[in-house]
C-alpha cells in the first residue's frame, strides 16, 4: 500500500515537474529577435501601419498555400497563442493574415494544417475571403513551425480530464508534503 502511494505521488510529481517545465518552451525556429513580440492581431488591425518593422508572432490554420517565384505565400486564420506559442484551438478567430516564407513549401504538407509564423509585420494586403474584401495584415517570415494536431490533443486530453477523489488527495498530498 505505501509503494502504491509512493509510486502514485512520484507519477504526480514527476507530471507537475513536466507540465510546468514545458509550459514556457517556445520551438527555437519561432523564438524571434525581441522578447515580446507581436501577438494580438485585434491590436494590430486597428492601427496596422503603427506596427510596420516590428516583430510580430502569429498561428492558426493555414486556409491558403500559393507559391511564388521566390517564396510562398501562406493564408492564415489567426487564433490566439498559448505559452508555447502554439494556436489554442479552442478560441475563436482573429481574422487572418498572409505569411510570406522566403521558400518553397509543398502546399499539402501545410494546407489547412496548424503552424505560428515570426517575422516583420510589413504592411497590409487587400484582398478578399471569397467576395468580401478584406485588409489582410502581412508578415514578412523569419521562422515558422508547422504544428501537428496530436500534440495539441493529447496536452487537452491531459490537463482537461477530471481527476477523480483519489487522484486529488493524492495530488493535495505531493503538494502538502
């Protein structure tokens, strides 16, 4: 019975330990130049030339992929971004952003697939979302991270599962000791 107890409270303490540890790590190819970059898209469509050169980090759906000459040009629909700078599927829709990548990328590798984007925010694009215009906030790429929906799932499954009596006075007891 004491192993049990042991055995469950290490388990707990090692998932805390994991949990809040993981909690703050932002994939280097995302991290950009400045501390705090750009994030609230609302903030940023309001007043879009006040934002022009500064560093903007932004994710969601990409509903758009067309390749360039010399870069693709990404369509995203932008939704907020957790501490690791991963799209929250769970929140509504910002509105939308074109990301330019100086590269190629095989459009079925991103097409409706999650990604953030970083780079500099460098004006507005006009365009439309099927007949409606819309001023599409640009970026200009300096990294990306294309996301896969199972790690996002599998966190949700993990934190959102309600714990049952035991599991919370077994937790209660890690934190308590």
């Amino acid at each position: 019975m004491k192993i049990e107890i042991f055995s469950a409270k290490f388990f707990f303490a090692v998932l805390a330990t994991l949990l809040l540890t993981g909690c703050v790590n932002i994939p280097k190819e995302i991290q950009g130049k400045t501390e705090t970059p750009q994030q609230n898209l609302n903030l940023i469509k309001n007043t879009p030339r006040a934002f022009i050169g500064q560093e903007g980090r932004f994710g969601g759906t990409v509903v758009n992929v067309t390749n360039e000459r010399q870069r693709t040009r990404l369509e995203i629909t932008s939704i907020p971004l957790d501490s690791n700078a991963k799209p929250m599927l769970t929140e509504p829709s910002q509105g939308r952003i074109i990301a330019y990548v100086n590269a190629f990328l095989t459009p079925a590798d991103f097409q409706y697939r999650l990604v953030t984007v970083i780079g500099t925010i460098s004006g507005v694009e006009t365009g439309k979302i099927g007949t409606v215009p819309y001023d599409f906030i640009v970026i200009n790429t300096s990294g990306y991270k294309r996301w896969y929906s199972t790690e996002q799932r599998m966190m949700a499954s993990v934190l959102m599962e309600p714990l049952n009596a035991r599991q919370r006075a077994e937790i209660q007891g890690i934190f308590n000791h």
